[in-house]
C-alpha cells in the first residue's frame, strides 16, 4: 500500500468498510505560484460570511483595548 501512496494514489482506509482517513503522499515543498492564482485558491476556502456576524453577536467583547506584547 505505501507503495502506491508513494507514487502519488492517494488511498482510503477502512474500518469495517467505512472510511475513517485518507493516506496520501506529502506534497513536495511549494512553489511560486502568481499572485491572482493565490487570491483564487484563498477566496474559494473563505469561511461562510456571515460568521464573523454571528461570531460577534455571540462574543462581542474583544481584545482591541488590551496592550501588545
């Protein structure tokens, strides 16, 4: 199974046929890519907007009058 893991398959392991975790190989170190490549692939991964609204209805309280260290 590494073997195939190491060619590049990603695979899935089972526990009584049900999936509990992918084994895939590591990526190799990153490379440049463009900047609006970049902003793409970070806007598509945005948590839902409408968080930070409920996140503050639900803490309001912050930090901002707390000193930096």
């Amino acid at each position: 199974m590494l073997e195939r893991v190491e060619q590049g398959e990603p695979v899935t392991i089972t526990v009584g046929g049900r999936p509990v975790a992918t084994l895939e190989p590591i990526k190799a170190r990153g490379t440049f890519i463009m900047r609006a490549e970049f902003v793409r692939a970070v806007i598509e991964r945005q948590a839902d907007p409408g968080l930070l609204a409920e996140l503050r209805r639900l803490a309001p309280d912050s930090t901002d009058d707390l000193p930096d260290r």
